[in-house]
C-alpha cells in the first residue's frame, strides 16, 4: 500500500491530501529515509513523522484497504524515541 493512503486508512493523518502534504514537505520518514507518498509500506516498517509540537514514531503490524476506527487503530503500535 502506498504511504499517502497507509496513513489516512490508519487515521495517523485523518485525510490523503494532508498526509501527501507532510511528505513532501519532507516530515515523513519510512524507515529512517526521508519517504515519498508513493513509497510501499510493508507490516514491520517504521515510520517517523514530525508534527508542528512533535516528533512521532510508528510500527506498522498490520495493513488494510479500508478499516473502520477500531480496526485503523490496530493497523500501527506507536513507539516511544
């Protein structure tokens, strides 16, 4: 699944456009690189994303097409830096 839409399924960016935005703006990083909205998530990636008061560190453990809030919430595990 494409990075833009992992983060709007999971609601860690609640919509698409905001999410592209923040990545090309340079404030995702996949892995510890800097991302682009078309790069591939895949379960145990790491994902950073620095937001205007913080910065915040994801692990992917589960992707879905579409979930609804209670399943979008079990798609990461947020972590601690």
């Amino acid at each position: 699944m494409r990075l833009d839409k992992y983060l709007k399924v999971s609601r860690i960016i609640k919509r698409r456009v905001i999410a592209k935005e923040y990545i090309d703006r340079g404030l995702v990083k996949l892995n510890g690189k800097i991302a682009k909205a078309s790069s591939l998530v895949n379960i145990d990636d790491t994902l950073e994303i620095a937001f205007k008061n913080e910065t915040s560190y994801y692990k992917i453990i589960n992707i879905f097409e579409s979930a609804t809030e209670e399943k979008a919430k079990t798609m990461y595990q947020k972590e601690e830096k």
